[in-house]
C-alpha cells in the first residue's frame, strides 16, 4: 500500500512522513499536495502570536486539550525561530504537556521558520493543508509573533489570537499597529502578574475605534495558560469569532483570498528558480561585479539588460 | 540647475529630494540610482539592531555625536517597525538629541518599515547608497531586531552591532542563534540596571566558540548610551572591527557579494511585476478559485498551467 493509500486510511506515520516530504519541499512534494488538495477545506485554523515568552505555547496545548475533550481532533503547528544561517530550531526549551503528546485525537508538529519568507516556516501553509486533508478539526499555529511574521498569521489562519503578557509593553509599543490590524481576539496571559490590569485596559482603550468598523468584538481575555484560567472563555471567544466570519461571508472570502495568494506564491517561487538559472546562462555575474566595482556599470542597468537579454521585457 | 547637480554640489535639500524619490521608488529612481552609483563604495556602514526599548537609537545618536567630533560626516537611517497594513511608521517616541540635529555634518532620516520584505524597509539600502554617493563617511543603519530583519541587517551593513539589555532575556532565548550569527559587536545596554553583568557573562560565554572561528574577538561591550558611558569603547571596536574586515578580504568579499544580490533583487522585483501582469492576462484567476473550490483543481496544478502558457518553463 502506497503513502497516499496509509495516508488517506488515517496512519500517523503516513501523515508525519507526508508532512516531512512537504516540509523539506521533497521531489514530488506538490503533486502530492495536488493529490491531497480535494479533501481540504474542512479544517478550522487557529492562529496563536505574540511576543517570546508569552506563553503561547501553554494556550495553544491547553486550547488543544479543551477541544480534545470536547470530541474534536486537532493539529498544533509549533513554529519555533531558527537561525537564519543554521536552519536548526530552538526546540530546546519547548516542554509539552505529556498528556497532550499521547491522545489520540492530537497531532503536535515542531517546525523550523527558516528564515526563508519572513517568521512562519515557508511551508506552514502547506503543512496545514497536509493536516486539514487528514481530517483534522482544528489546526492551531502557534508562532513567535516578531515583524513580519504577523503577515503571514493572517493569510494562513481564519481566527488569530494575539498573546501578550503584562511585560511586553515595549513590544505593545513597537509591534501596535501591526498586531492591532491582525488579531480578533487579544489575550493578556500571566494575568495574576502585575501590571496585567492595566495592559487589559489599556487594550480595552485601543480597541473601542477598532470595535465600530465591521461588528466584531475584538475581546481581550485575561488568562493564566498554566493554571487552566481563561481557557474556556477564549475557546468561546474563538467559537464565536468562527460564527462571525462564517456568517458574514468573510470565512469564504478569506479562503478565496489564500487560494489567490498560493496560486502566486507557486508562480512567483518557480519563476524565481527559473531566473536563477537563467541569470547564471546569460550573465557572467562575476565579470558585472567587476565592472560594477570599478565605477563602469550599476546593477540597476545590469538588471535592465538582463531583462531585454532573456526576452523578458 | 537640476537635482543631481545640486545633489554633486552637497546640497542637502537635494539629498532629501533625492532618498524621498528613491523611498517612495517614484518613477525614474533607478536611474538616479545608476547615475549616482559611480560616486559609492566610500561609506562605511554601521548596523545596529536589538530588540524594541534596548536603546538603540540613543546609542546610535552618541556613535554619530562622537564620529562627527572626530571630523567626520554621517548619515542616519532609523528604520521604524509599521505596521503592514497602514504603511504609517510609529516614529512618536523617537526623540533626537537636538544637538544632533543642528550639526552640519550629520544627516537623520527616519524610514518605514514597511513590512514589505521583512523588518529593514526595502529601500533602506538604496538609501544608504545616496547617502554614500553624498559623500557621507559613515553611514548608522538603526533597526528593530525582530525575525527576518538582522539577516538584511547583514546584507547592507560592513560592521553589525546587537545591542540588548538586561531585560531581553526572553528575547536572547528566542532569537539566540539569529543575532549570535549576524553580530560583529555585542553591547548590553543600560548596563548600569540589574542583571547586566550576568547578561555579559552569559554572552562571553557563549561567545568562546565563534572565537576561535576566524581570529576577530567578538567583543562585549557594556554601555549606558543616555549617560554617554562607554560609547568610546564601543567605537574603538567598530574601529577595530573595520580593519580586521579590511585586512582579512571580508570587506571587498561582502561588497561583491551585496552587489550580486541587489542585482538577484532587481530582476527578481521585475520579473514579479511582469508576471503578476501576466497572470492576469492570461489567467481567469477567478474562474480557477472557483474551480478549486469545487475540488476540480488545486493551486499546484493552476500554477504549472500557467507557467506553460506563459512559456515560462
């Protein structure tokens, strides 16, 4: 019996060695995902960012045993940052409740960011999909919440909560506009810590323009993830949050959106590899450097003359 | 008298015409960028990266105070975190040394972020090459260290400094292998606040290593930038740093090398531009989401198609 075959009877090994093939962009990797594409669109995606140190991880494993209890199958996608230059994640300090690791309904994938895109691992996407054709409920995707990554939260997931702790001021500061633009339901973790109060309010102010625009409540939960506090009234927030998007044609919208921007992405990736070559064939970059270094070309004309030179203009 | 002749004559409402055109990427600004390329290659640039409240502007602003009593120009380009969606940069809290500002030889430009690439704006370097063909002997790239941002960091700058503070420890975990690859110079900020000694201990420590990699020291400096205390120090080893590059070839090798990936940038921006203009000729990119929505096709599939009929493959 072949891959696909185990894969589609529901075999855990089928679906870790898919996930790794796609992972490391295998030969082959996207006529499975084209094999596999059929039977997604099932899934709901749970996007989890925020600061280091949030605890992020503690919401999404007790967000997953809450569901777990509740009937439903779900797989975590932990995205943990990588050196840009070693390719290895920091998984080190990633403990995970033992409990979680052996049910049967759960699925927990650690993957490296790579660096390539961005925070989220340039494959989360497609990892996801993997999952959603499995058959999986719910796929939460937790991630470190710096920069760009928060772009990526967005077009991958249909929920995302944003985590913050009653410390991350600064990063309040730095990151507002971006995370105010992307969460739907914002968490104030560690809230028996000093200081959790005020950041609730202080969220609570911010949000009282946001909470006019499109009917959305935009509610800040106060949690304390390793106490099991909060936990129900943000899995409500995210079953409401779910009804909102699906009932006001958004859910549909958003799903037509990510197919658009897979369809590019594919083209974009293969043109660029195709470039590469290409450049490589016509160009003698080494002696253009040479040039360039001595003050007799620049790379905007170069570029320019590739262009014309490889017909693409 | 045109911009570019008053740009050659050091005019400095020049300059700012001339990085707000290239900024924005106006129509013309490769061509201003090619004409001016002959007149680069003579600034030295200093990135200084860490995480958001580390410092890193008030570090900066004495770096340039110290450069410019020792006689010589700089430019500042402070690159501030945006949100994505906006496009507004957060500049409120940035408040400059007024003193800064009034000297003749110093030139500040704050920047956003964008979020179009990752965390360093996407002009930042084509900026910093204006700059340079201005004449400006140092050239202070400022940016909030979060994710992709440090890997650009290293792709424009010749000397990389990472500043932290006691308080980033989180941030050390998570970003640990990252920062500890693109640094040249470590700085713990603040330095008078708890924690700092241990902070730098732990940074010498694991410091040791890469030591003995390729001969430079790899210093930690500590640093209290509002207090002006040990911002000597911290140039003396930028110096140092400088002339280890020089000697060993780094220097020379990382120039030709940021010039072939800005020309990889510009054909690849290009060829984005073409293709994107090209999927929707070619394409019904409505009629396909429709489709693989029903099931009857996936984005893998949809992407092959087009790069045949684009006689792209």
């Amino acid at each position: 019996m072949n891959l696909l075959d185990k894969f589609k009877q529901k075999d855990k090994v089928a679906l870790s060695k898919i996930i790794t093939l796609v992972e490391n962009q295998s030969p082959g990797y996207q006529d499975i995902l084209a094999r596999l594409y059929p039977y997604t669109g099932k899934a709901y995606r749970i996007g989890i960012t925020g600061p280091p140190g949030s605890g992020k991880s503690s919401l999404a494993d007790r967000l997953t045993f809450n569901l777990s209890n509740q009937g439903k199958s779900v797989g975590i996608i932990a995205v943990d940052p990588t050196s840009p230059f070693t390719g290895g994640a920091l998984l080190g300090d990633r403990i995970r409740m033992q409990d979680l690791a052996t049910l049967k309904s759960v699925f927990i994938r650690s993957m490296a960011s790579r660096g390539s895109m961005g925070g989220l691992a340039s494959t989360t996407k497609e990892v996801s999909l993997v999952l959603d054709a499995f058959g999986k409920d719910y796929i939460v995707i937790e991630t470190v919440g710096v920069g760009q990554v928060e772009l990526d939260v967005v077009d991958t997931c249909d929920t995302t909560v944003v985590v913050f702790v009653p410390e991350s001021g600064d990063y309040i500061q730095a990151m507002k506009a971006g995370l105010m633009e992307i969460a739907d339901i914002f968490v104030v973790n560690k809230s028996d810590r000093e200081g959790a109060q005020s950041m609730a309010l202080e969220l609570e102010s911010i949000l009282d323009l946001k909470r006019k625009e499109n009917g959305w409540e935009y509610p800040v939960v106060s949690t304390q993830a390793i106490n099991n506090i909060g936990i129900e009234k943000l899995l409500q927030k995210i079953f409401d949050h779910r009804q909102f998007v699906a009932k006001n044609g958004f859910f549909e919208k958003h799903r037509r959106e990510q197919i658009k921007s897979e369809i590019k992405k594919l083209i974009e990736h293969k043109i660029k590899e195709i470039t590469e070559k290409r450049v490589e064939k016509i160009f003698d970059i080494e002696k253009i450097v040479e040039k360039i270094l001595l003050g007799k070309d620049d790379p905007y004309s170069a570029s320019e003359r590739f262009l014309k030179e490889a017909n693409l203009l």
